[in-house]
C-alpha cells in the first residue's frame, strides 16, 4: 500500500486502482500509464510540482497530453513566477519518487491546483504513489482530498 491508496481508504472514497509493468527506458510516465491500461489521454493526469518566486512549492495535476503552464499556473497562485521545481526537493517534500509522485498523501500537504479539463471526466488517473500503479478516482475527490482549487493550467 502507498500513502495515496491509504488516504483514499481512510476517507471512504470510491476508488480504483490499476497497475502495470513500468518500462525503465519510457520517456513518459503518464503517456506509458494510458497506452498500457487503455486509457484515453484526456482522462490520464500528471502530477508535476512547481515552485514560486518565494520557494513555495505547489503540485500541479495536468493532462499527461499536454504541457503545464507556468505562467497560468503562478496566475492561478497569485504568484509573479514559477519554475519546475528542484527534483531533490520534491522527493523529500513528497515522499515519493520522480514518474512516482502523487497528489495523494504527500509527506506534506503542498496547495494543488488541477487543470479545469478534469472537471469534464467522469473519473480520473493520477499517479497511485509508484511508478507503474495509478488510481481512478472522481475529480471532485481529488479535489477534496489535495483541498486543491480548479484552475485553466494546462496547454496542449
């Protein structure tokens, strides 16, 4: 059991989850996540973490098909500017490996912002805490659980 599926049974969500043969050599996380579970990309989430001008961290859960916007992201934060945040740092933030990081049960509550386009899924999959595992969960949910706000941060 990782952090994120512990959360999810503590709070009595309705939840699933999928796991698959994570490929060392992919390129990319989510991308591998859809093909090897049939999934739509639309529906597969990323879960990036960023940090603003003052070294706030703040994770971002944007569509695998597409890009995080910076710039959208730090409007959304009431920030000047973000930058992708130091690898080292999210890992001891979060507890959790690069290709591996959930939004769920991270070692410290960070504020999450989810792109709006999630809001047009039934439910949705985002990293379960290791790589090669996800969990399927409604939007709302993730919200609920992250105490996230919905924001327009993606870009394809």
């Amino acid at each position: 059991m990782t952090p994120a599926i512990n959360l999810a049974k503590k709070k009595k969500i309705n939840f699933k989850t999928h796991q698959y043969t994570h490929d060392p050599k992919t390129g990319s996380y989510g991308e591998e996540a859809a093909e090897k579970l049939g999934l739509s990309l639309e529906q597969v989430f990323k879960t990036l973490v960023i940090s603003t001008e003052q070294n706030q961290l703040c994770v971002c859960v944007v569509p695998v098909q597409g890009m995080l916007d910076l710039k959208a992201a730090a409007k959304a934060l009431h920030a000047k500017k973000t930058v992708m945040a130091d690898a080292k740092k999210v890992q001891s933030t979060t507890g959790y490996v690069l290709g591996g990081v959930s939004p769920l049960g991270q070692k410290k509550q960070l504020p999450t912002l989810i792109d709006q386009s999630a809001e047009d899924q039934n439910t949705i999959f985002v990293s379960a805490g290791k790589r090669g595992l996800e969990i399927e969960l409604s939007p709302q949910d993730l919200q609920n659980l992250t105490r996230a706000e919905f924001a327009s941060i993606g870009k394809v």
